[in-house]
C-alpha cells in the first residue's frame, strides 16, 4: 500500500471495530494515530499488543497508533476523526477538553440523535461550533473487517467544501481504499442512516426463513423510502443510487459481519427484542435510528411503512408476521410515489 509523507497526527475517537479499521487505513498511509478508547483496557492492549480483539480479530496494528483514555491527547491534531456510535457523540464530545471550532471534524458515525432527532452534522455544527466547511461525512459499504484484511473499498466523502473533501481523498485513498467525493451531507447521513433500519427488516425475513422474494422486495421498497423521506429532508434522489446509498444498503442487508442484520435474525427467530440490554441495542445503530426516523417521518407527513413496521416490531411489541401481512394488505398504490403526493 502507497504511503503519505503529510506530517500531522490525526486524532480518531472511538475504538471499536470501525474506528480501529479507519485508524488502520491512516497509519497504513503514513500518519501518527492518536486512537481514543473508553476501556483502560483496550489502551493498554492496543498500546503493548497492537490488537483490539475486543471488538475486532486482526493481524497486529500499525504500531503509529497510540491509543489513550485522554481525549486532551487528541487537542493538537488539527483532524479529528469521530467514530462514537450516535447516541453517545453528545456526551464524549461534552468532555473532550478542548475547543473543536478549529478543528476540521470527518465523521465516520451512522445515525439520528434520538433525543434530538439531528443528524450529526447538525450536533456538531449547531451545538459544537463546528462550520460546516469544516465537517465532513466518510460512509459507504465499508465493514471493518474486510478493511482491515486489506480488502478492496470504496466509500463517499461528503461536505459542503471540497477543498475539504480533495483532502479526505488524499489523506485515505489508497490502492486497497478508494473515496469518491459529493457535496450532499444530508443525503449521505439519511441514507447512511436509514440503510440499518432497513437491514433489521432483512435480517428479520432471513430469520422467518422467508427467502429471496422478500428479500429483494424489502431492499427495493427500502430504497424507495429511503429516497421519499430523503427529498423532503433537502437530500439528492442521485445520492441514493450511490456508495451512501443503494451500496450501503446492499452490504447492511447482505452481509454476515451486519449487527443490524444479525439483531433481526435474532428477533425473526423469536428472540425477545425487549429483554436484549440497553447497551447492546443502543450499538446496533438501526435500533436507535428506527425511532428517530419514525419521528421524524411522522412530523414531516411522510410515509415510511417499512421503517414504521420496523418500530413497532422494536417498541411496540408487534410480531413480524403480523406486520408483514399488514404491510402486504396496504392499499394497491403506483410503484412510484411523488415526494408531495400520498400515494400517487
């Protein structure tokens, strides 16, 4: 793999499977990673073993990656990569100990904020200072175990800058990791986001033993409500047939390594969603992220009757047989809706 000779430290927060992989790829390339991790442990394992098999089985690390509890030892490095799952960004980032408005922030996070219902461009935009020329969003079907065996990628970085964005394909590009650039933040972050949701219900299908003419039914009727709530929302319909979107969504439903997935196979094969602990739900992003959308969708009167079966089977207790008939008995409607017209 090709090196960098960029001089600065880049600064990754969180430690799991994901931001080890994206720390792998920078020190692949050259750069000083300064990893944070919430586990003393995982420091102390990364640091003396260069491995994190917590949350991942690799080869050693790079060892230019130093792993550290102390989010202050990210305070000089002028990138600041963010991998925190979604629900926990706003606390992490409330004790960094150091002001991020100088700071260019690429987020490599999937989700809504529940309690908010934001996307994280706008936590870190409206509640941390952050210009929006200096935020970007890295996302694609990109599963940390295939990066970290050196398996060819591609993902999308979207910002409204594109000096930014040149700079992100150069700092990650690699012949085994290759980045497309966009300008479309919102639609890669809905897309990005809707896409887990999306992947319970085919893991839930696969779980009831329902086969592949469920399946592709579900992964298109996904798309679709992926690109209806995504317009009225300002995203892009192409940014949906992109890496953020269409190959997002393939890899989520398809996939073996898909914790979206494997949490619906679980409940198609009768698992009780209800009594999984709160620390495992909140990290299988699709969970939190089906009842954001929800919220939202219902605020901005848009149908989404996939991602609501999909909160119900979660929150409300409803079986998944039961749903699926109820979304099979809809009223017949065009294939096609428009964004402004209910069923039509």
């Amino acid at each position: 793999m090709k090196k960098k000779t960029q001089p600065n430290d880049i600064g990754v927060l969180g430690a799991g499977s994901w931001g080890t992989a994206i720390a792998y790829v920078l020190a692949s390339n050259g750069f000083n990673i300064h990893l944070w991790a919430f586990e003393k442990e995982t420091v102390e394992e990364i640091n003396t073993k260069h491995t994190n098999l917590k949350y991942i089985s690799t080869d050693k690390l790079p060892e230019n990656i130093i792993a550290t509890n102390n989010p202050k030892d990210l305070s000089e490095c002028d990138i600041i990569i963010n991998v925190v799952p979604t629900q926990f960004i706003r606390s992490v980032f409330d004790n960094i100990g150091f002001d991020l408005r100088r700071k260019y922030i690429i987020n490599c996070s999937k989700g809504i904020e529940i309690s908010t219902s934001k996307r994280i461009s706008q936590i870190f935009t409206e509640d941390f200072g952050v210009s929006s020329k200096n935020y970007a969003i890295l996302v694609g079907p990109s599963h940390a175990e295939e990066v970290l065996k050196n398996m060819p990628t591609t993902v999308v970085v979207c910002s409204e800058s594109r000096v930014l964005r040149r700079a992100v394909q150069e700092i990650f590009g690699n012949d085994r990791f290759r980045v497309y650039e966009s300008n479309d933040v919102v639609g890669a972050e809905l897309g990005s986001s809707m896409k887990n949701v999306i992947a319970i219900a085919a893991g839930i299908i696969d779980g009831l033993g329902l086969g592949d003419n469920s399946a592709a039914a579900l992964v298109t009727r996904g798309l679709a409500e992926m690109v209806r709530f995504g317009r009225t929302q300002g995203a892009k319909r192409i940014t949906f047939s992109g890496l953020s979107g269409l190959g997002d969504l393939y890899v989520t439903c398809s996939s073996k390594h898909s914790r979206n997935r494997k949490l619906g196979v679980a409940i198609g094969k009768g698992q009780d969603v209800t009594a999984m602990p709160d620390s495992q739900k909140m990290v299988v992003e699709g969970y939190p992220t089906a009842k954001a959308i929800y919220n939202l969708a219902k605020k901005s009167n848009v149908e989404v009757p996939l991602i609501e079966k999909v909160y119900q089977v979660l929150y409300e207790g409803l079986e998944p047989t039961t749903a699926i008939k109820e979304l099979m008995n809809r009223d017949q409607v065009k294939e096609w809706w428009s964004k402004n017209k209910k069923n039509k």
